[in-house]
C-alpha cells in the first residue's frame, strides 16, 4: 500500500471520529446545560388526578342592583400529607414555624390548651351527657372522643361495662384442650387471666403523649401505652424526646385534624390549614420548598352591608350529617349529583333558598405533579359556570333606615321592660318583601364571633323576629271581625251597636272593653267605622259571638292567618285561634273563648309577616298574593334575565267595596283624629293604621305593641306591620311607623329624579 494513500486514510478516519465527537457533545451540552431543567422535569414520575373546582358563587343585590353580597379571591393553605412520605412531621413543624413568625393563625380544634401546663379547654373533651325525652341519660362521643376510641387511646365511654356476675359461662374443654392437659402429665395449670375493667380516662397530658406515639411525634411512636399498663410498666405522660412541649402540642393539633377526616371520624370538608393568608406568608412558605404544602386561590363571600343579616345568609361547608344528602342531590336531573364533599352551600336566608341560581356548575380540572407535589400541566375537562345573581325585592336604603331606628328607639323601651321588635313593609299590589328587620340582629360577616358572644343571649338576635317571631296580633285583629261582620250581613256600615263597657251575654262578670276597665268610660252608640278608631272590644264581643267561631276562622285564614305566607325563607305559619286547635291541646272550648278570638287574643299567634301581608290584602280589595323575597335572576354576566318572579295569588276575599270603605274609614279616622294623629299629621299623605295591645301574661305591662298601617290612603303602595316585644301599647309604636312611612316616600321621590346633563352625582 501506498505511504501517501495510507496516511490519508489515517486523517480521515481522526477526522470523521473527531466530528463524531464533537456532534456528540454538543448534543449533551444542549440536552444538560441548555435545556437540562426542561428535560429533567420530564423524566420526573408524574401523579395524575382530577380536581373538582368550585364555580364562583352568584352575586345577591337588592331592588335597586345595589350589591349586598360578592366573592374576594383569597388564598389558603393545605396540606396533602401522600406527598410530604416520610418527612411529614418536618414539614408541618416547619410549616407552624412559618406561621408563628408571620403572626397566621391556623386552624387548631384540639381541646387541649397551647402551653403548659396542658390542660382540656372544654368541661367535657371526650363525650357530652344530657337527658333524653324520657329522662334517660344519654352520652354521646364528641369528635375527640370518637378518634380516641378508634385509634385506642381510650375505651368508649359511652358503653357502659358488663355488669359483674354477668360475664360468659365457662365453656366444657375441648378434646384438644383435655389432651393438652393429659401431656402436661399433671402439671398445675395456670389460673384464668381476670377480665380488665375499663381503663381511667387519661389527662390533656397523658393523652398529648398518647396522639404524640400515634402521630410518631419524635420519638413518640416507640411507646404503646396500652401494652406498657398491662405489662406494669412505667409510661412517661408525655414521650417526644428532645422535642418541646409546645411544638408537639402544635403539631399534635394539626395532625389532629387530619387524623379526624382520614380516620372519617369528620368528613364535613377538606383540612385547610390556614385561610385569608397574605403575600409575606406566601413568600416564606414558598421559600422553604415544603412537600405537600399547597398554596392556592379560593373565594369567599364579601358583604357590601351591615344590614338585612337574617335575610341574607350566609356560606359554610356541608356539615358532617349533609353528606349523604348533598352528594345524591341533582338539581339539573342529569342523574348526576352536582355536590362533592367538600363543597359549599347556602346556610340560611336568600343564600339557602335560592342556592339552585347561586351555585352555579363546578367544573373539573386534570392535574398533573412531580414527586414534589409541584403541578407540571393542567387541563380542563370541563370549566365551571358562574352562578347566577339574584336580585331581591329588598329595598337596602329602607332596611338600613328600619335597623338604624330601631337601634336607636329600642335601648330606651329596653329600660322599661320591652325586649325585640320587627318591622315588615310589602308592596301592597303584588306582596313584595322590601323590608323585614329584626331586632336585637348580628354582623354577617363576623359571624363566628358573633355567634360566640351573643350565642347564648336570652333576646336570641339570631332568630328572624320578622318571619318566625309569633304574636297575639290584638286589636289589628278587629278590621277581619269587622269584614266577616259585614260580608255575612250580621251588621252594616251604618249599623250602630250600644256599647255598654262590660259584655255579659253569658253571664256577669264577663269580659271588658278596655275603655271601661282603665277608664269606667262606655263608647256609647257607635257603628263599625268608629269601634275601629277607638278599639271597641265590646262591639267586636257582639260581632263576633253572632258570627261564632267557625265562619270567624274561616275568614281569618283568608286574610292568611294562621297560614303560610309563601315567602321563599323559613317562616313560622302559626296558629289561627279555633275549637280543633283549643281541642288539639287536650283544652275545653267555650263558646264564650270566641269574644276573645274576635278581638285578636286567645290562642291566635301571627308572624310579623302574616300581619303586613293581611293588612296589604285587606286594601287591595281581598287579592291575597303569596310574599316573596326573589325578584329576578340575573346571568353571571348580567346580560341575560334567567328568571323573572311571576306573582302568585294565594287565595281571593270578596269584600263589597261599601264594606272595605267602611273598615278603610276607621283607620284612616285614627290617623287623623284619633289616639295616633300627632305620629301621621306632618306627613303630607294620608295614612290608614290600627294600633294593637296583645296581651302575653294578663298585665298591661306584659303586652306587645302591635301596630299595621298602609299609605297613601287613596292608592295604598304600602303595608306596614311593627311589634314591639313588651311594648306595652300600640300606640306607642305609632310614631316609628310614621318615621316609616315619611323615609319611604321621600326616598322614592329621589330616586325618581333624573339629574340633568353635566350635574355631578353624588
């Protein structure tokens, strides 16, 4: 071969090899250095799940498309304990450090103090005892009490131990055990172990170490304390090791409430570790890189007003007793059910009731994460839809009017015995709510402390005086006496009646007109127009007993008495004063007991509600239509109306119109030259009213104020009802129903006024 020929191909080959290598390292220097984050993140091991998100929760406005309530986006903190293996106490630990030094407060239910010495914050931690219907004490499990039985830290007890002398027979032995006995060839057999009797219930700090073994809390998870008492064995009450005390207890608390939802011992929704966490917070717990720590954004529901919190409601998690219920609920009949566990749903007022337009359709999300539980891709299988808005009937600027004046009204009547108050106006043509305030109320938006401190107050602020609060309606009774009276021909307009004081048909010593028991007075000769204006018992004494009982509840429960109202929030229906219902409560009716249904009293009890809705009835010509707080609902997007309320008509009166005059004359004459007239005469409209004294106890300082009135008084808009717990008299309510009446109207007049061009709003 030739030199030259064989040196050439030498090169060739050192050449080829060269740019060989070359290529070669380039490629790993672009798969290593340039691009080695991107591909190293690829070759990690992937988890893939699926995540239901919530859809953002509709808006509630009132009338007017003021907003009442919203959502803000918050952040929280969670914990998934399958990515944090073994390093799972570290990180929580860890996790509490950086919630220590950013002032957070995390969600920590254990009943056992924070500091030593450790001691239970609660009288009873494991299990509460009360009495049943028959006298029977009854112990039930507190959710300490369930997880420590079932992780063994204690015996349940609820149970209570076999009795002694009960215990099993003993069992003939087996031919195996004879046959045992035969080869010990005689040997002295061991006595039978004596049965345990149940175990002491432990202290906060016996059972912190007990959770610290459980939780493998440093050196916790060595000892079994219940293998140590039966061998004799010495426990120390708290095992951590070199751990403090006060960051076992810390971490005890949070391995607490995981341990209580994976153990479901409380499955009512996931453990959210911290809420409502600022950007300082964020930043320190991203800095630390913890395993199974999550970081993500939520919202919660913002209140726009102080105001309307019985009606408005409010947003928690399904409770524990809900699941079921909740996630077999199908509000779109796809055969689906729209709820998952950890969920949120309307608690009471407009949020419970009209949750199916709120809620909106959650959506679910592919998720996928490293080893490191960080999240590498996500895709939408299907994104959620936004609730709807609902605007109510409620008129915000009157509602605030009402509970700022009863704030300021009630504190003095308080001194002189009264105690809560409500107030209801409807829309007289289709029975629009547009306020329903009860008084003593709540702040809505704080409401766990809320619920804390005022929880166990004997006015009970929480409850809806408006709808739920049962009254003798008293006197405003009189005007259904009055129209039963004159539809069935029992009397006439101009029928007068010789009102003697004391009403004795059956018998004397019966009962009185109050005129003539505070007074000795007598009304005299009067017809139904006046026994209206002065409250007449004895003429409605006289009406009522020839109407008798029956056609006078029949009547009564036209005008709504006694009946539910059809308003979309709970409500009390109460009770219409009759034979059955005296019957009902192994009572004996009297003929004579009618004298007293006739004037409001006996038995009958009315909400608030049920006395505007009567009263709004009565001067719209007998047309009793259904009270509702819905007035429309809006798209998310407020483009398209998914929903307009259609009036409903509960039921019709046919009252002759020289009738309703009638009745319509003597409220109106009490306004104007009766016992209210210096409430109504600034007021530059005229104003129908009756004042009520409904007695609770027998004495006039026992008796609510009961007050309805409507206005104007030729084209009634409004009705208006008002009691004052223990208020003594209805008059005495008059002049806060004028205040009433005088905001509405002047209020509407503004907002009917356009502003001219180029004029500042304010």
């Amino acid at each position: 071969m030739n030199i030259k020929q064989f040196h050439r191909r030498v090169w060739a080959m050192a050449l080829l090899l060269a740019l060989m290598v070359t290529a070669m390292g380039a490629t790993l220097y672009d798969l290593q250095i340039n691009n080695g984050d991107v591909y190293l993140e690829k070759t990690q091991l992937k988890i893939a799940e699926t995540q239901t998100v919530e859809a953002s929760r509709g808006q509630i406005l009132d009338r007017n498309g003021q907003v009442l309530v919203s959502n803000r986006v918050i952040y929280q903190v969670s914990l998934d304990t399958s990515l944090m293996e073994d390093a799972r106490n570290d990180t929580i630990l860890a996790l509490i450090r950086c919630a220590q030094a950013e002032g957070v407060e995390w969600t920590d239910n254990l009943p056992i103090s924070k500091t030593e010495p450790f001691t239970f914050t609660t009288s009873d931690p494991f299990y509460a005892a009360q009495l049943d219907d028959e006298g029977n004490l009854v112990k039930t499990l507190t959710r300490l009490g369930r997880l420590s039985v079932k992780m063994g830290w204690i015996d349940d007890p609820t149970q209570d131990p076999e009795p002694a002398g009960e215990s099993a027979p003993a069992k003939e032995p087996s031919l195996m055990d004879k046959l045992k006995a035969f080869l010990k060839g005689g040997q002295k057999e061991e006595a039978p172990k004596q049965e345990e009797g149940p175990r002491p219930l432990p202290n906060a700090r016996q059972l912190l170490g007990m959770m610290c073994a459980s939780f493998k809390l440093q050196g916790g998870g060595a000892v079994d304390k219940k293998a140590a008492e039966k061998a004799g064995e010495s426990v120390p009450e708290l095992n951590i090791g070199d751990m403090p005390p006060s960051d076992a207890r810390a971490a005890a608390g949070v391995l607490y409430e995981l341990y209580l939802r994976s153990q479901e011992v409380y499955m009512a929704n996931e453990y959210v570790f911290a809420s409502d966490v600022d950007i300082d917070f964020i930043s320190r717990v991203k800095e630390q890189g913890l395993p199974g720590v999550v970081v993500e954004a939520t919202t919660v529901r913002q209140y726009h007003t102080k105001y309307a919190a019985h009606l408005l409601g409010r947003v928690t998690p399904i409770y524990a007793e809900e699941v079921e219920y909740y996630t077999n609920l199908d509000l779109d009949g796809d055969g689906v059910g729209d709820y998952q566990m950890n969920d949120t749903v309307g608690r009471g007022g407009a949020e419970q009731a009209f949750e199916p337009y709120l809620r909106g359709s959650s959506g679910v999300k592919a998720v996928e994460r490293n080893t490191k539980g960080k999240i590498v891709s996500e895709t939408w299988q299907s994104e959620p839809k936004p609730g709807g808005n609902v605007m109510l009937t409620l008129d915000i600027g009157l509602q605030a009017y009402v509970e700022n004046l009863f704030a300021e009204a009630m504190p003095q009547r308080q001194e002189a015995g009264a105690e809560g108050a409500a107030c209801v106006v409807l829309d007289v043509k289709n029975a629009e709510v547009l306020t329903a305030a009860s008084y003593p109320t709540f702040d809505l938006s704080n409401y766990g402390a809320e619920l804390a401190e005022k929880g166990n107050d004997p006015l009970t602020p929480f409850v809806n005086r408006a709808f739920q609060g049962a009254y003798p309606p008293g006197s405003t009774f009189k005007m259904i006496t009055a129209i039963a009276g004159l539809e069935e021909e029992i009397i006439t307009p101009s029928t007068k009646i010789l009102t003697e004081g004391q009403y004795n048909y059956y018998g004397p010593n019966g009962p009185m007109c109050w005129y003539y028991r505070q007074f000795g007075g007598r009304h005299g000769l009067i017809n139904v127009s006046k026994a209206i204006e002065v409250s007449c018992n004895y003429f409605f004494f006289d009406v009522g007993r020839q109407l008798r009982i029956d056609r006078l509840v029949d009547y009564a429960s036209r005008f709504g008495l006694g009946q539910s109202t059809g308003v979309e929030l709970d409500e009390r229906r109460g009770v219409m004063a009759s034979r059955e219902y005296t019957e009902s409560v192994g009572q004996t009716w009297y003929e004579g007991n009618t004298l007293s249904v006739a004037i409001g009293q006996e038995s009958t009890q009315v909400t608030p509600l049920q006395l505007a809705n009567y009263i709004a009835t009565l001067v719209n010509g007998g047309t009793r239509n259904a009270a509702h707080l819905l007035k429309e609902v809006k798209s998310s997007d407020f483009t398209q109306v998914v929903y307009s309320y259609q009036p409903q008509v509960l039921g019709t009166i046919d009252i002759q119109p020289q009738n309703l005059s009638a009745v319509k004359a003597g409220m109106l004459t009490l306004t104007t030259q009766g016992s209210v007239r210096q409430a109504f005469q600034d007021l530059p409209f005229q104003v129908g009213a009756k004042t009520g004294t409904a007695q609770t106890g027998g004495t006039s300082s026992n008796a609510h104020s009961v007050f309805v009135c409507f206005a104007p008084f030729d084209d009634p808009e409004i009705a208006v009802s008002m009691v004052v717990e223990h208020g003594e008299g209805g008059g005495d309510v008059s002049q806060l129903c004028a205040d009433v009446l005088s905001y509405y109207f002047s209020a509407q007049e503004t907002r009917e006024e356009i502003p001219m061009e180029n004029t500042l709003i304010r």
